[in-house]
C-alpha cells in the first residue's frame, strides 16, 4: 500500500511539472473547443500515469526503497525539465525520445555536449546526476554490508512489476492508435504545449516505434552509361558552415569567404534549407545521402540514422555503386557517432576513414583541422584520376564543431577554413581534366548565445559546381533545396547528357 502512496506522489508531481513546461493552449478559456481541449488533456494524463509507473518502478527495482525511488523519481523528472529548457535555448528544440541514443556518445566524448551548456547549468546538471549515481550506489552499497531482510527483494519485485505494467499498457495504448490521435503530426512544440513534456516524450517514442514500419519510396541504381570515362564525385559535408552576412552581426559582416563568394558569382550557390540548428548532423546528412524528404519520414525525421539501416539500398553509395567502383566515407571523428561505422559499409561505401587516418594530423581546438582533412581529399582525388572507374568521395568535417572557446570570433576564424576548403577542392578538381562533380553544403548552422540564436532562418549555404562534360549543369542562382533534394540533384548518369532532378 505505501508503494502505491509513493507512486501517486510522484504521478502528481509529474503533472505539476508538465502544467509548467505546457503552454495556455491546455486551459485557454478563450478557445471555443474548450470541451475539446479537456479530453485531449485527460488522455494525455493517461500517458504521463503510465510513464510514471515505468520511471518509479524502475528505481523502485533499483534502490529498493520506495522513499528515495520517490525522491530520486521526481529528481530526475526536475532534470529532464531542466534539461528540456536548456535545450530548447541552446537549439531550438525540447528533449525527445531520440536523445537517448546520444547518451553513449556522451560518455565518450563529454567535451562536445558540455560545452554548449551555460557555465551555472552544468554545476546544477553535474550536480544533479552525481546525486542520483551516488544514492544509487549508496542504497545499493546498504543492501549488500547490511544483508537486509527478504522484504528489500519483495520490494524490487513490485518496482519491475510497476515497470513492466507500465511499459505494456503504453505498448497497448500506441497499438490501439491513441498515440496517433493524441499527436497526429511530428510537432513537438504543439505536444508539448497540449501534454507537457514527458507526455510528449513517450506520445513521440510511440509514434516512432509506428512509423519506422513505414514503407518509403525506393531508388533504382544509377545507370553506368556510355561515357569514355566513368565521374569523380566529391560531395563535403563542412560543419558549422553557413553566410556570416545573413547572421546580421557587424563583426560577421567583415568576415570574408572569397571561394562562396565566386561560386556565386557564378550562380553554383542555392540555400540549403535545413531542419536543424546548431546541432543535428545526422539528419542533414541522411536527407543527401538517402533522398528521403523529412515530411515522408514521420518520427523518424528527428533521428533518422536510427532505422537508416533498413533503406540501406536507397543510398547514394549504394546507387553509385555501377558507375563508382570506390566509394569512401571520410569523418575525422569517431565513426561510432550515429552508428556511422556499421552504416556506411551497408549503405554502399567500400571504405571507411575515421579518426585513425589522421593520427598525425593537425588539430584546431581538440578536432582534425579542415586543411588536413583537405589534404586527405586531394591525395583521393589523385588516386582516383589513375583509375578508369568512377569514384564517390563523401566527407563530414568537423574543424568548426563547438564548443567556441573565442565565441563568434573563433567560429568565423575556422568558417574561412572551410571556405579554404572549398577553393582547395574545386582547384584540384578542375585541374583533373575529368568529368567531376564537387557538392558542398553546411550541415547546419552554429548556435552561439547572444549572438547566432534558434528562431530565425535556419538554411545554409550549398555549392553545386561541375567540371569537363559535367560542367554545362543548370545553375543554382540561389534556389531553394532540401537535402533530400541535393540528393537527386546529385544522381549522375555518366553519359554525355547530366540527368538532374529537382
């Protein structure tokens, strides 16, 4: 009985918790479907009560005292709160069921999280989750010096019954369809403001768990043709990378990036209409290598690499496969990032270089610095001109990853070391005399406190630049593209005609 006390308890608080984070939309006495907006809000208890069942009975399995699973319980909804907002400052977005395939990559690599957030938050959120891990071993420490009773047992019993009753009446739930009706389209905002946060949490990870049955258009291969000589594809995904002139800052405005600047001048820049902001690689990069919109991806759309796996034929790798016979993925990072190193070898790519091809490199503020990451493309491009078959060059940079020690100083200062990037490639390419494609795009662009802030425009910059047979493609001239649609601009026929679609 004292177990279900402590369960309400915690139900209870969780509500409040979710009131705050909610907007006017839950109890807005001007709206004329009041009635309408209290049945929505009773449904989403339902979900948050169930979520509570799952979260208590966990750390009532775990610590086997129902008085600290309560208080921790509530600890770590404050913490997801808490986090939420720091997020939604930082990037424009509330935490969702997604960032929980992020938590190995941060205990990997703490510096690339930690950093982004304010100096008085990291205490509170450090803080906080060294309190929950030293209660953890604490409670656990006391079970095995003091050899409690059998009741500490029966206690973790009824934790993982709550668990499972939990996780299976949310399973039942989505089955049935209410997650589909509570939260119809892959808005988080508008869940938020209904439900509250963990409601929208566990409503999104349902919706999710639906739609990655979803069956998504496939592409045929991309036909070989009849040219004397197969394409050198080169296509560089640079961090970070957007126009400081649209970032309407003066001390932006005096940096100067003369290679974007010539492409445009000679209408081969479009705006790269990107759904993420200061963070989200992945997605970016899915749309270019894979061609799917986000629109067709529902949930999926907020990590896609997650159920990439089963579209593994629809890369661009993959497609090129007939007309390329290398293909090479270069990240001069940790390819464990978004599973990158299992991916990529089933998306098409018959080589992979990662950290370990740059052990000597240079390093700007602890990442491989974008002059030897151009290093490393020019020695590709120099083998691939020795070889009759085509090659597909892909590259993510990572020089002008965050944190910025300098603020936007600093990100300008590493932005023209990506537009020096940019002038290396398209040089080496046009001195190839081969038939050559360079694509190059900002994944997304920085988000600097006080100065490059979520809520504005969000596109960056990307270059479509051909060379030999290739070089008569339609121009961008500033034209609009989604990275699903850079994808199909990319498909290459290597006859004397380009086939481009928009």
């Amino acid at each position: 009985m004292i177990l279900l006390y402590f369960l309400f308890t915690v139900w209870v608080v969780f509500e409040f918790m979710d009131c705050i984070t909610s907007r006017s939309v839950r109890f807005s006495r001007k709206s004329s479907q009041s009635g309408r907006v209290l049945v929505v809000f009773c449904q989403g208890i339902i979900f948050c009560f169930f979520v509570t069942f799952m979260i208590f009975g966990a750390l009532v399995s775990l610590a086997g005292h129902p008085l600290a699973a309560a208080v921790l319980a509530v600890l770590t909804g404050v913490l997801l709160v808490f986090g939420s907002g720091l997020k939604r400052n930082v990037l424009g977005e509330p935490l969702m069921f997604s960032d929980v395939a992020v938590i190995g990559a941060f205990v990997r690599h703490p510096r690339f999280y930690i950093g982004a957030i304010p100096p008085f938050a990291r205490i509170l959120v450090v803080a906080g989750l060294a309190f929950l891990g030293a209660s953890f071993f604490g409670l656990l420490l006391e079970d095995a010096l003091w050899l409690r009773s059998g009741s500490g047992l029966s206690v973790r019993v009824q934790g993982l019954c709550l668990f499972v009753t939990g996780w299976f009446c949310l399973d039942v739930l989505g089955r049935v369809g209410l997650a589909r009706r509570l939260l119809p389209a892959a808005d988080l905002d508008m869940g938020e403001q209904r439900y509250g946060l963990l409601a929208t949490i566990v409503l999104s990870w349902l919706r999710w768990k639906d739609d990655r049955r979803r069956k998504l258009p496939s592409w045929p291969p991309v036909s070989a043709g009849q040219l004397d000589q197969a394409p050198l594809i080169v296509v560089i995904q640079c961090e970070s990378f957007a126009d400081p002139r649209e970032f309407g800052l003066e001390d932006a405005s005096a940096c100067v990036l003369p290679h974007l600047l010539c492409a445009e001048r000679e209408g081969k820049v479009g705006k790269l209409q990107v759904s993420g902001f200061g963070a989200y690689t992945m997605r970016t990069e899915y749309g270019v290598l894979f061609g799917h919109e986000e629109s067709e991806l529902g949930f999926c759309r907020f990590d896609p690499y997650l159920t990439a796996g089963k579209q593994a034929g629809d890369a661009l790798a993959a497609r090129l496969a007939p007309v390329c016979g290398d293909r090479v993925f270069l990240h001069p990072h940790d390819l464990r990032f978004y599973g990158r190193d299992v991916l990529m070898p089933v998306a098409g790519f018959s080589r992979l270089i990662g950290t370990e091809g740059f052990a000597a490199a240079a390093q700007e503020e602890g990442h491989i610095a974008d002059h030897a990451v151009g290093d490393r493309i020019l020695t590709l491009i120099d083998e691939a001109v020795s070889k009759p078959s085509g090659t597909f060059i892909f590259t993510v940079t990572i020089e002008n990853h965050g944190p910025w020690s300098g603020g936007m100083a600093d990100y300008l200062q590493h932005l023209q070391q990506g537009d020096e990037l940019l002038g290396r490639v398209t040089q080496a390419l046009g001195q190839t005399g081969r038939d050559a494609l360079l694509v190059f795009y900002g994944d997304h662009r920085p988000s600097l406190p006080g100065a490059v802030m979520p809520g504005g425009a969000r596109h960056t910059p990307v270059v479509v630049k051909g060379f030999g047979a290739l070089s008569a493609m339609s121009r961008l001239d500033g034209v609009s593209l989604t990275p699903a649609a850079l994808h199909h601009r990319i498909e290459v026929v290597p006859s004397v005609r380009t086939v481009l679609r928009a």
